[in-house]
C-alpha cells in the first residue's frame, strides 16, 4: 500500500479487485475521446495514461493507432492492462519512468488524488512534447456531497474533499509550471444499478474512499441503505459529474 496525497493509505491492488464492479461505459470512451482529440491524438504518438488502472481509456488511444502506456502503482492493474493488450508499467506518477518531451497526451481520469498533484502535474509537463496535452478528468467539487455514497456514509463527503485537489488549484498549478490551460468541461454521467448490485460494489471496495471508513461504518451505512431501499432488485439511478481539468505544453519557452 502507497498513500495518496492527504496520506491516506489505500491498497490499489484490492481497489483492483473492486473494479470488477465499474464496468468501463460509453461515458468511459466519451470522456477519453474528448481528451484524444484535444491533443489531436494519431498514428506513432506516444499517449501515457497516470494510474490508468485496467487500460479501458489507454485501449481508446491505441485505437487511435497511438503508443498507449499505463503507468499504475498497482501490480494487478498494470497485469489487467497487459491482459487488454495495452502496455502498462508499475510507476509512480510522480516519477513516471519516462524520458523527457515524448507524450502527445498525458491522461489522468480519477487517479490524480491517488499522490501528490502538484508533483504528479510537473511530470506531466516535463514528459509532454511541445503542442502536448496534458487532461485531467476528476469529479467536481460539489460532487463530493451529492453523491449516493456520501447519503448512506456521512463522512465520505469530507474525506473526498480533503482528498481531491480542487480543481481551480490545479489550474493554477498547471499555469504556474508554465502551461496553457483549455476550456474546462463539466460532464455528468448518469448510472443505473439494482440495489443488490450497488451494495455489492461496496462491500467489494469499489471506490477507494470506502477504505479508509470501518467495517462498523460501512454496515451501518449498509443497514440505513437497506431500510430504504428494501427490494434488492429496485433499480437505482444516480450521477456523476465529472470536471476537466487541461492544458497545453507551449511549442516555444515563455518562462
């Protein structure tokens, strides 16, 4: 186990275990096709994707004819991205085992709270070519005290704030290391599931946050879940709402 930036420690190879339960969905493609084409991805351009867990996104940039790299700290995503038949190597992304000015694209999607943003951003700028992009997809600030999970366990809210880097800090953090920020996006996907099917999602950990809550907090918000929701089988709809965070490296040095 590694801890993320707040130093909180997670164990990614159980969170990777408890991906089984987030199925990749057109809303998955979408948001790294946007990015691709923000970096005009194509054929021999080097894509690396930091913390890209099972290679779902890295697998829409090779589609593209690019070199697509994971780079995960977690052994068992890297051999899940391997099995999709994209390259992943086991990395930090606050160190990347990359040379200097090579990606087109440098990818984060829900994986820059997972270590220091500041550190991981600086990589980003250091591997990118001249005219590369580097995107951020995280969630949306608000989002942290809307979402299912923060209703049926009250102190995930809080953790998740502490834990995500804003997003205006990391457009500041991005500007100040010298590169020019694009339009942010804010996207909402929406997800349907039965309840029986959430609530194994939660107990297999598919969200890392619900590592770092006991096994008392985890039941009790289970059992309060249960009360309202009684049928196993009941559908449930909620959302997620995604924010962009990007930026282009400048082709000439202006700092």
């Amino acid at each position: 186990m590694l801890p993320d930036q707040r130093g909180c420690w997670i164990d990614l190879d159980r969170l990777a275990s408890g991906y089984e339960h987030r199925p990749p969905g057109p809303d998955d493609i979408a948001r790294a096709e946007t990015a691709a084409d923000a970096a005009s991805l194509g054929l021999g351009d080097v894509a690396v994707d930091v913390g890209g867990g099972k290679g779902a996104h890295a697998a829409v940039f090779a589609g593209r004819g690019a070199m697509a790299v994971v780079v995960d700290r977690s052994p068992a995503m890297a051999v899940a991205s391997r099995r999709r038949g994209v390259t992943a190597v086991v990395g930090d992304g606050g160190r990347l085992p990359l040379r200097g000015s090579v990606a087109r694209l440098v990818y984060f999607h829900l994986s820059i709270h997972h270590g220091d943003a500041g550190a991981m951003l600086a990589e980003a700028w250091r591997v990118a070519v001249p005219g590369g992009v580097v995107w951020v997809w995280t969630l949306t600030h608000e989002h942290h005290r809307t979402s299912l999970l923060a209703q049926w366990f009250p102190r995930i809210a809080a953790i998740d704030e502490r834990r995500f880097p804003h997003p205006n800090r990391m457009a500041a953090d991005m500007d100040r290391i010298g590169l020019e920020l694009l339009p942010g996006e804010v996207r909402e996907e929406r997800v349907q599931r039965s309840a029986a099917d959430w609530e194994a999602a939660v107990r297999a950990g598919f969200v890392s946050t619900l590592q770092l809550l006991t096994s008392t907090e985890i039941e009790a918000g289970l059992a309060r879940f249960r009360a309202a929701h009684p049928d196993p089988t009941e559908l449930l709809e909620y959302g997620l709402r995604f924010r962009s965070v990007a930026a282009r490296k400048p082709t000439t040095r202006h700092r």
